[in-house]
C-alpha cells in the first residue's frame, strides 16, 4: 500500500495477457488506418488536375484552354503571388483557382494589384473566407443551391448568349448597385460582375468551377460562358495557390488557431466527444465484491495483494480501511464474548474492550469506528495499530 516500486507477481499481467486485451482495439485502429488511407487515395486520385489547365482529367481544365488558344488568347499558369502583381494589367484576365486558400494578407495583397489593374478577375467558387476581402461588399452564402443547372436571368451579354450553364454552387449577395447578378439559385445569384471604381476592370464571380471542367464543358452553355468571361482579354493568367508560394507562409499577426481550418476544428471536437464516450464505456466503477466460485484454486496471499492493489490503484483508502477495522472487529469479538451480530456495534463492542483493558472506551473509538486515513502512511500506521490491538486482546 505504500509508494514503493512492486516487484512483479503473480497478479502482474503477461505479455500475453496485455496482447488479448488491447488486439481489440489495435485492430480498430488498423482498420481505421487503412480506411483513411484508402479515402485519401480516393479522393486525391478523383481530384488530380483539378482546374488545371494543363490537365485532361475530367476536373482538369485543359479543353478550355485548348479552345482559348483557338481565339488567340494566351494563357499562362503561375503559382506565385510575386507573378500575379508582375502579370497584372488591362490586357490580361486572371482567374485565382482557389480563393479560399489564400492567407489574409495574400487575399490583401491580390485586392491592392488587381483593383486598380484595369484587367478582369475571376475568383472561382470563393466562401465566407475570402469573398469579403477580395469582394469588398459581397457576402458568401454557406447554404449551397441543390440545381446545378441555372438560367441567367440578367442583362449581362455573356450570360444572355450562353444561356443555361452549371453554375448552381455557393450564393452570393452584393452591395455594390452597379453589379450584375445572374444565375439565380432560391433568389441568390451564383453568378456576379462587378464592376471595378476606376481604370474600367471588373471581378467576376463564380458560384461552381463546373463550367471549366473538362467533362463538363460539352454540356448546356458552359463553354460558351467560360469563353466568354476568359477570353475578353488577350491574355488569361490562371493562377494556382501553391504551398511553395513564400507569402503563403507569412501568417502575419494571425494566430495558430486562426491557421486551422474551420474543418479541423470540428474534427477535434467530436474526437474529444468521442473520446469521452469511450471513457465511459471502458470506465468501472468501484462497487461492492461480488464473490464468485472460482475455477481454480486461488492462495490467500494472492487474492489479498491482488485486492490490495486494486484498492491502491483507485486509491480507495476508505475502502481499504474499512476492510481492515471490519476484519479486525470480527475477529475480536469472539475474543472479548461479544457475538458476531454485534461486532460491528460500537456501543457493544467498545465497552467489553474497555473493560478487558481496564481502559476509556472512547479511546478505542477512532482506532476501530474513526474516519478514513489521508493518505498511504496514514493507512499503513492504521493497519499496524490494528494488529497492535488484536495481539494484546489474544495475549491478554
């Protein structure tokens, strides 16, 4: 019971033993392992290329740039912030793949070169993230439209010669009066111009990158939209965020917690609750022993260190003390000619000590019927007072 290092027993668990209790669960998590595995292969092989425009995968983007190269526009990819600003102008349009990647200063950055460029820019299926700051005055609405296939519905002459394309994605509202809204989804456009306050630019928004997709470009209006909204420059830009990108790095006055993801965040959350629930199911509770015919023949010594150590790993000294006065009661009873029905009685115990010793009952009371110990040394000094105690009754 005390702080000492135990040497291994018999009650000590084998290698053997450990390997059949945790297999359960280490096969869990293989498992779980190799299905995570499998979904990341998965899903990074369904979206390899994906808007590139060098790229014949279905999500890639390379029959639009074919195409754009037909009518004479060039289209260049670049995967740096520092070749956005130098290939900004009027002439060019540039297409950011994917906003929401962007870092805040990033997006800051790409608001100051492409505001005063003259140039178009088209922001791909930008959210909550990236739409404010890039889009100053426009909003992202999480809730995505269920039609893929959307009508115009505006006055801008590109959308009114594609006709019906797939842009049914994320819903944007504008403050921004001049700005055209198209493609409507439940009375939010997925589609918005907006026109620039100075040097004749606009941005456009696109609610899906459907109509840049390879297998997706033959169908409805889409390759007429996507022509028309990158080839009204002789130049196109299509810019690819990169990890490599060395502003992608530079968090600014951002904290650690504003770096993560809003997804991950929730992913923590139910693993903790997860992790709690499996607590509770694995937990158990310290309750009375219930005996049991045991199908081998177990040695006393044993059966006592391994109750010991149990008590001791739950630091139960309450209990362990009270195990030790009511033994040690039940054992003095006989002695002193009180009955067994009666050990456990203080006002009938008490007294035929007191009188076998000559001495004040009450003394006896804290050793036999007192509080438990606070801590181990306290409940090793009760254990030998208790012996104390018995030797004396049974040599007297």
């Amino acid at each position: 019971m005390t702080g000492a290092a135990l040497a291994p027993t018999s009650a000590s668990p084998t290698a053997r033993q450990v390997w059949t209790r945790t297999r359960g669960i280490v096969l869990a998590l293989v498992l779980l392992l190799a299905a995570a595995v499998a979904m990341a292969a998965v899903r990074s092989e369904g979206r390899h290329g994906r808007l590139d425009p060098g790229s014949a995968d279905p999500s890639g983007s390379r029959a639009v740039a074919r195409l754009l190269a037909d009518r004479g526009v060039t289209t260049r990819v670049v995967t740096t912030l520092g070749e956005v600003r130098s290939a900004a102008g009027p002439d060019t349009t540039l297409l950011i793949a994917a906003p929401d990647l962007l870092t805040r200063r990033q997006q800051d950055a790409l608001h100051t070169t492409t505001a005063d460029s003259g140039g178009r820019t088209v922001l791909i299926a930008p959210g909550p993230p990236s739409i404010g700051t890039l889009v100053p005055g426009s909003t992202a609405d999480p809730a995505v439209g269920f039609d893929s296939t959307l009508s115009p519905r505006c006055d801008l002459p590109a959308a009114r010669r594609a006709g019906s394309a797939d842009t049914g994605g994320i819903r944007y509202t504008t403050t921004d009066p001049d700005a055209d809204t198209c493609y409507p989804s439940d009375g939010l456009p997925t589609l918005l111009r907006v026109p620039a306050r100075s040097a004749g630019g606009d941005t456009v928004v696109l609610g899906a990158p459907d109509i840049l997709y390879n297998e997706r470009l033959d169908e409805q209006g889409n390759a007429s939209l996507a022509l028309q909204l990158l080839g009204s420059r002789p130049h196109l830009v299509w810019y690819l965020p990169s990890l490599s990108d060395d502003s992608a790095t530079d968090a600014g006055d951002q904290s650690f917690l504003d770096l993560i993801p809003s997804g991950w965040l929730w992913g923590t959350l139910q693993l903790f609750f997860a992790a709690v629930l499996a607590a509770l199911w694995r937990a158990r509770r310290m309750g009375p022993l219930v005996p049991e015919r045991l199908p081998v023949a177990i040695r006393a010594s044993e059966a006592t260190e391994g109750r010991a150590r149990l008590y001791r790993k739950a630091s139960a000294r309450d209990r362990a003390a009270a195990a030790l006065r009511s033994a040690t009661r039940t054992r003095l009873a006989p002695l002193i000619g009180v009955p067994a029905s009666q050990a456990h009685a203080p006002e009938t115990l008490l007294p035929a000590l007191a009188a076998r010793f000559d001495g004040d009952a009450q003394a006896l009371l804290p050793l036999l019927f007192g509080p438990p110990p606070r801590d181990d040394a306290a409940l090793v000094s009760l254990a030998d007072q208790l012996d104390a105690l018995e030797r004396e009754v049974r040599i007297s």
